[in-house]
C-alpha cells in the first residue's frame, strides 16, 4: 500500500513530527509522499532520508488555519494509507481528509507494524489499545513514539497551486498571558500540586524552570482551586505529556494526573508523604518537604 | 434555531480502568459520567441560549446505560434529548459513529454543532472536524468561548502567538477545550423535569443511514505497560544524589 505524509511546519521550518512520520512509514518498508500544507518547509520535507516525493500545496488559504479549507486543498494529495501527526493541527487536518475520503481514522498511535496493526493508549494511558486496520486509511501518530528519519535524501518537489475556501476568519490577536514555555512542548516539566500550599509558591517551581529550561505544570486540583490557567494542567482533563524528565512538586498522584504524564522518560517525585501514589510511578523518589526540597535542588542544579 | 450538542458518557476519570479477557471491562468502572469536554460544550450552549435563544439538542450514541446522560443534560437545560441507540459503540470506527451523529444532527436540522474536543475514553478527536466534514461546515476546534456575533460568531480558540478570536457563520461545528467556567450545577426543579421528558431513540436504519462493517477491529486491550520499580530517597539532603543521577545515569540534564 501506497503511504502519504502530511507534514507539519512550526513557524517557518518543519515540525519534528514530520521525520518521525517518514521513519513510521519506512519502517514499515515504504518510500512515502510527503504533501505539505502551505509548501513551508516542502525543501527541507524532501531532504529527509526515504522520500519518494514531495507536493507543496500552495494557496490563500494557508494563510490562517481552517482545518476544513486545509483538508480540501490537499485531500486529493492523500492517497493509500495517510500518516499525519497526533498534534492539534495534525489531528484535525487528518480527520477531516477522512472524512473527506470516506475511510476510517485512528489517532494517537504510539506502534505501528504491518497488517496495519495499530497501537495506541486509551482512558489517558490507564489501557492500551491493539486493533487492525485494513484498506485505506489515516492514522495519526504521537509525538516522538517514533524513530524519526534521518537527513540526505533528494526527492523532487512538485508545486501544485490548490487553495479553498476558507470559513474561519481571524478577527484578533490576543497575546500570551505569559511567555512561559508550554507543557507540551517542553522536554523538561517541573509540576506543583497542593502540596506546595498557595499559588504564590509556584514562583520557587519557575526560578527551577528557568536554570533547567523547562515548562511549569500543575495539577488538576490547584489549577481548579487556585486559578491558576489551565494551559498548564497535566492530566486526564488537561495535557497529556511525554517530557524526557517530569519533576512532581506536592503532587500526591492522583489517578487523572498519573493518566497525563506517566509515560514521560523520567520522572522524579518530591513528596512529604512516603505513601502517596506519586512514588508508584517515578524513577527517583524524594520523601521530604517541598520547603527543604526545592532550594536544595536549585543549588544542587547550580553546582552542576 | 436549534444548537446540536454532541455529548458521550465515558468511565469518570476519577475511575480505575480495569482490563479482562483481553477488553476493558466495563462492568467495574465505578461511575460513568459526561465527558468533561463535552460539559464546557453544553454550558457554552446553554448560555448562547440564554443570550441569543435556541433549542438545545442533547445527541449521544452509545448503549441503553446512556440514558442517564441525557437526562444529566436535560436536568440542566437541555430542551430535546436524542439517543442514537448503538449497544457497540466501542466497536464502531470514526466513520461509522461519524456518520450517526450526522445523520442526527441533519435531521434535527440544527446548523450549529457543539462538543468536546475529544472524549476522555478514546482521546481521539475525531468526532468534531469528522461531522463538520459530513454536514458540510466550517468547525473550530480548541474553542474556550463562543459568542453570538451579528449574523454569525465569534469564537476564542489557541493560536501559536497565544489566542485569537475567530469570525464563523453557520453552518459550524464548535470542539470545546476546558471552557471558562464549569458546567452549572442542577437545580431540583431541573433534575425533576428531566425524569419526565421524553428521549428521542433512534437507529442506524431510523436515520436512513447505512453505516456497514467497521473497517478498523480491535484486537486487544491490555494494561499500560509497568515501570520498573524506581529508587526512593529520605529527605531533602538526597536532592544532590539525584541530580547527579539525573546527569550521569538518565543523560536528562
């Protein structure tokens, strides 16, 4: 079967996901065609090793985003079975083309193996999900659960000129509350939950952040009963993500929060209490006060 | 006018989630309830309601237990409660359950369509731009509120400078991500009204849909893979020990 990837761009160059999609489809021994939204980055989608083709598909439409518009400039593009990445833009592109096509979706894959056999986690990650697929299809794969393809490939760029109508017009910009990091785009999440007893002891989880690089997250109960934006909850109702290293603040683990970030590489977890569920999940443990923990790991961090 | 809002009832995430024989098996979740995405939906149509007017139309498919979600809506406002009635609803793919809930929403005729961004079982996203793509609508997809704008609205959704107000008409379909406020609480009158109005229960065949096999099986649930027992440290002294650790057997720092 014929494989085609929808590439992703984030600002003027590719997203990551889109070499991860090229691997996914190489591993399962095909050469794909890579179709890019809006051509950025179609150069670059043609030098990653395995590309068969490449189609830019320019036109007004890409000038803002509507998922529909998006879909009916490229469906024509998409042919046999259809990867495209599990991010937002990802998945609403890739479920209108098909619905477009008239073939079934499945989003989320964290394997993939011949037959299509498909694997994915369900309820946030509390079960796994096998099932088949056959004929055409779209799938949509999660963020670095696949080995991505490497440089050096030089496949042709084809430039067909498709726009579409567009439905959604955008009115306002309305700009960040904080330029703070996102959690889900983070490789370093530092998280606190009730344990550290107000909001204002969040700025002592930032000055971490800011030495390491990485975002700040929260719990589902102080984004609840503390205000703080939900942006920045990890968890069943909140984000659902995979950082090479988590730290978890005065988070005592509920299921909901263990549901959005159990699968992240490492997890290190500071708790007073040396029964919370937390310690279940994570690969380095500290029993002790968040009060004595967090100076000592931002000097432990300095001293690095 | 009608507003259709899409709303599914899924295992509380509160919940274990427990696997047998291969399936995830439903007869021990604790309690079910409306998906929380799907409840930003239905209070942002209630309150489109309340300053615009229209009907709302509670539309679920699932099994006979989804009863008691419609009845949750209709305890808090909902005006017409419709049930697809799909026992497997878990076997079903995308473009079977699509295909009902289209069905349903053209033949309520509603042009404005909310629900959740994605259900807290499958986390998929598929159902909102999937319909929109059925009914032949624009759809807006991550929406935190939505207002009644001249002839058409306005919606507030995330963009990559932070977040942008849209302009759309309808025919539209709106996915809720967690909304600005909760959904309202019912009132006794609210929960008493609901045990008497009547559920519209439709088929596949009621529809005039044919929806065929499903193109996707499942093969196997099973539990999420278990971790390693990981090291557990004593106070706060052990901070540095980890750190190292972090740098020198887990390369993360």
């Amino acid at each position: 079967m014929e494989y085609t990837v929808i590439a992703e761009s984030s600002g003027d160059s590719l997203h990551p996901i889109t070499a991860q999609l090229v691997g996914a489809a190489s591993a399962l021994g095909s050469s794909p065609t890579v179709v890019v939204p809006g051509g950025v980055g179609a150069d670059e989608a043609a030098s990653i090793a395995g590309v068969s083709k490449v189609v830019s598909v320019v036109g007004d439409c890409f000038a803002t985003f509507d998922g529909g518009a998006w879909a009916t400039a490229i469906a024509s593009q998409c042919s046999g079975v259809v990867l495209a990445g599990a991010t937002p833009i990802g998945r609403e592109v890739a479920s209108r083309v098909a619905a477009k096509r008239g073939v079934p979706i499945v989003q989320d894959a964290t394997g993939l193996a011949a037959g299509i056999t498909i694997t994915r986690p369900i309820y946030s990650g509390k079960a796994v999900e096998t099932s088949t697929v056959t004929g055409e299809c779209v799938i949509t794969l999660r963020a670095n659960a696949f080995e991505a393809a490497g440089a050096g490939g030089s496949a042709a760029v084809n430039v067909v000129n498709q726009s579409a109508d567009v439905g959604i017009a955008v009115k306002e910009a309305i700009a960040k509350a904080s330029e703070r990091l996102d959690v889900s785009e983070a490789d370093i999440i530092i998280s606190g939950g009730r344990g550290i007893g107000q909001k204002e002891n969040f700025a002592h989880l930032e000055e971490v952040a800011d030495m390491i690089g990485a975002a700040v997250g929260a719990s589902r109960a102080v984004v609840d009963e503390w205000g703080m934006p939900h942006s920045m909850q990890v968890g069943q109702t909140g984000k659902t993500v995979t950082p090479s290293l988590y730290i978890a603040v005065g988070i005592s683990g509920a299921i909901q929060h263990l549901a959005g970030m159990r699968s992240s590489k490492y997890i290190v977890a500071i708790n007073k209490d040396p029964d919370a569920p937390i310690f279940g999940v994570a690969d380095y443990g500290i029993v002790a006060t968040w009060e004595e923990a967090v100076p000592a790991l931002k000097a432990a961090l300095a001293a690095l | 006018m009608s507003i259709a809002v899409l709303l599914k009832q899924v295992p509380d995430t509160t919940a274990k989630i427990s696997v047998s024989a291969g399936r995830v098996d439903e007869s021990t979740v604790s309690k079910w309830s409306m998906s929380p995405y799907d409840e930003y939906a239905l209070e942002s149509a209630l309150q489109l309601k309340e300053s615009g007017g229209g009907d709302i139309v509670a539309i679920t498919a699932g099994p006979a237990r989804c009863e008691k979600l419609l009845r949750d809506a209709a305890a808090v406002g909902a005006d017409t409660l419709v049930h697809i009635s799909a026992e497997n609803i878990n076997d079903l793919d995308s473009t079977q359950v699509q295909k009902l809930l289209a069905a349903a929403v053209e033949k309520i005729g509603s042009s404005v369509v909310f629900c959740g961004k994605q259900a807290a079982d499958t986390n998929a996203g598929s159902t909102g731009p999937g319909v929109a793509e059925l009914i032949g609508a624009s759809c807006v997809t991550l929406v935190s509120e939505v207002a009644a704008d001249g002839a058409g609205y306005s919606a507030t959704r995330p963009s990559a400078a932070g977040q942008e107000k849209v302009g759309v008409s309808a025919p539209c379909v709106f996915a809720f991500d967690k909304g600005i406020t909760e959904m309202r609480r019912p009132n006794v009158r609210g929960i008493m009204m609901a045990k008497k109005k009547p559920i519209e229960t439709w088929s596949a065949t009621d529809l005039g849909v044919d929806i065929g096999a499903a193109a996707v099986t499942i093969d196997t649930h099973s539990p999420p893979a278990e971790k390693p027992r990981g090291q557990k440290f004593e106070g706060a002294d052990s901070v540095s020990t980890v750190v190292g650790k972090l740098r020198d057997e887990a390369n993360v720092i």
